[in-house]
C-alpha cells in the first residue's frame, strides 16, 4: 500500500464498512498479551458470570487473549476457548526480541517503527480531547480514556503496521467493542480527526450517544479508535 495515501475505514457494532483489507494472518492475528492482576481468577466455559468454573488463573499469570468484550476476555485454557473477566486482566506490551545495534557492517532500517510510550500517552490525549469537542457541539457527553482500550487500541495498530496493511481488528466477541475507526497516511492527530469527522462512518462512532469510553492507538502512521460503553 502507498504510505502517501491516506486510507481510513471503520466498523460499526461489529460490521466491516468500506471493504476493509484483509491478510491472511493465521488463527492468532490480532492476539494480544496481558497478565492476571487478581489473587484467584475463574475461568468460565462460557462469557457469562453464572456459567461452570473450569479452572482458576494465579496473580501476574501471563495470557494472551484472542477477543473481549465490555465483561470478559477470550483466552485458550488447556486447549479450549475460556472467559475470565476483564477487570483483572491488564495489557502487558510483548517482549520485542532483541536487536542487533547499527554499524557499518550491519545496516538496519526498522520498516515498521512503533510509536515510544509516553509520545502515545500525548496522542491518546490530543485524539480524546479532539472527540470531546465535536461531541461538545453536538450536545453529547464526553468520553474518557479506557487504559484497557489504550492497550488494545495500540496492539491492533502495531498489527497492521507490521503487516503494512489497513484491515479491522480480530479481537471483537459477543458484541466486543461497539465501534471501531482505522485510518493510514496521517501524521497528526488533527489530521486523522478531519478524515474521520469527514466521513459519515466514522463521525457516526464519535458521534454515537451511546459510547462511554475511548481507547487509541498508533505506530507509524496507523491510527486506531476502539469504543465502548
């Protein structure tokens, strides 16, 4: 794809809007990593409080978790799809192998930067208070930052910055986030805010009365929104 295009496309409550592109990844594409913050967690069969215990995961457990919605995350437990629930899961950033420095000898250019952690914290902030102001004018509620989100967000942006390819992230179940804006090719947060308000799809997600909080993401110059209530 031409990084001096500016693409952007969104899903709604799940719906794929825009023909979203799409790579053949594997079965994992789009899981991503956190680790139990509970002393004791269930692990249910189901996404559902009332559903059978399985098993139970340790504090600081790692998990990688393929899906989530606003109550449960979806992880693999003894070679099954289990629930655990969200509130004792925090997003952990996966341990990057480490690289060779650059010398003469060797010459390296990343093909795929990501975005340095307190440059995101800044993003994430100037995206949110853009959102908030639109949503000002049209009488709406403010949103907040979900940490959560921020952490989903930003691993789906690495996603499709590693493949170098925009498509819509894999980890929605049962409903999962509500909404969901992409985009590729901008390099500010106002620049992306003016695509994405110029497009009805993805007004409508910032728009939306019905969502609460916020999470973003971006590495590169690919930028993800992910909405929740």
């Amino acid at each position: 794809m031409n990084k001096n295009i500016k693409k952007v496309t969104q899903t709604v409550l799940g719906i794929a809007i825009a023909m979203p592109m799409v790579l053949g990844l594997g079965s994992n594409a789009g899981a991503t990593s956190g680790a139990v913050t509970a002393t004791k967690v269930a692990v249910k069969d189901k996404a559902n409080n009332r559903a059978i215990t399985v098993g139970y995961l340790a504090k600081n457990q790692k998990i990688n978790y393929s899906g989530y919605n606003s109550t449960f995350v979806k992880v693999s437990y003894k070679g099954k799809t289990r629930y655990i629930l969200k509130k004792y899961v925090k997003y952990v950033p996966p341990t990057k192998p480490a690289t060779k420095p650059v010398t003469p000898s060797n010459p390296t250019t990343p093909s795929n930067p990501s975005t340095p952690a307190s440059s995101n914290a800044s993003i994430q902030q100037q995206i949110l208070n853009l959102v908030n102001i639109e949503r000002g004018k049209g009488g709406l509620k403010p949103l907040t930052l979900s940490s959560y989100l921020n952490g989903t967000a930003q691993a789906w942006s690495q996603t499709m910055s590693n493949a170098n390819n925009m498509y819509h992230s894999t980890l929605s179940f049962n409903g999962g986030y509500k909404g969901e804006n992409i985009a590729h090719g901008q390099t500010t947060a106002n620049e992306v805010m003016t695509d994405w308000m110029n497009s009805t799809g993805h007004r409508a997600n910032i728009m939306s009365p019905n969502f609460k909080q916020l999470g973003v993401g971006k590495v590169g110059t690919y930028w993800t929104q992910q909405f929740t209530d």
